[in-house]
C-alpha cells in the first residue's frame, strides 16, 4: 500500500513534468528565450569541445538540481514570496549558486556570466514548473556556445 502510493505519486509527478514541458511549446515566451542562446553566436568559444549528448546531460542535471531542487526549494521556504518583478528571491539565489559552481571549472568572468542564463532558466522553471523547457534551452546556449554553428 504504502509502495503504491510512493510509485503513483512519482508517476503523477513525471506526468505533470511532461504535461507542463508541452504546453511550453505553445507559448511564444518559451521560443523568446531559446532565441537568446543565439548570443553565444558571438561570444569566445571554449576550447572545451564536449558532446552534444554530454550537453543535454549536463543541462538536465543541472536544471534538475538547480531548478527542481534548490529554487523549488527556496520558493517553498520563503512561500513564494519575495519577489521583484517577474523574479522571484529564489531564482536570483539559485542562479547565484549556480554561477558560483561554475567557477570550479571556469575563470571568474566565465562564470559570472552563466548569471544572467541562470535567471532565464529559473524564470522558465517558475513559468512552467517542470524542467522539460529549461532543459530545452540551457541545452541550446550550451550547443551554441560551445559549437557556435553557423
């Protein structure tokens, strides 16, 4: 009974991930910020070449952890309050979190600029709470960043 409840509470919640991915596709919003990761077009490439598929893991995972986990997290904390326009205190720590753990593997001025992504991701997540569309588009500037296809 109890195993029952746990599964069909994780299945309700993968359903409503998938289901609020979805109906992004339908919102000119979503196509707005995947747009913006047209930017890493003109910026420096690393000479880090990684993967596409790496890409996308590493997009998942990080919005898994930095969307789902901590910002959800914080929003609960302070009961979604806390906001200045459309962002909430919580995003702005996430991100701030989020470029700090950049700097494990890039130079400071590398990672003070995955800040304002970071801020877009996290508008996403509270737009559609679910990670499907932040995946979506951190994966894109991650790919044009690092391919800069043209």
């Amino acid at each position: 009974m109890v195993y029952e409840f746990f599964v069909n509470r994780i299945l309700k919640g993968i359903w409503n991930q998938l289901k609020w991915g979805a109906c992004s596709f339908t919102d000119p919003i979503f196509y707005l910020f995947l747009s913006f990761g047209f930017v890493g077009l003109y910026v420096p490439s690393p000479d880090l070449k990684l993967s596409l598929a790496l890409l996308f893991a590493k997009a998942f995972i990080e919005e898994l952890f930095f969307r789902f986990l901590l910002q959800e997290g914080l929003d609960r904390f302070f009961r979604y309050g806390y906001r200045v326009g459309p962002l909430s205190l919580a995003n702005v720590l996430a991100s701030l979190v989020f470029s700090s753990m950049h700097l494990v593997s890039q130079p400071l001025s590398w990672a003070a600029l995955t800040f304002i992504p970071s801020l877009a991701f996290g508008f996403i997540w509270q737009r559609y709470r679910s990670v499907v569309p932040g995946t979506i588009i951190h994966f894109a500037y991650n790919a044009f960043l690092f391919y800069q296809f043209m």
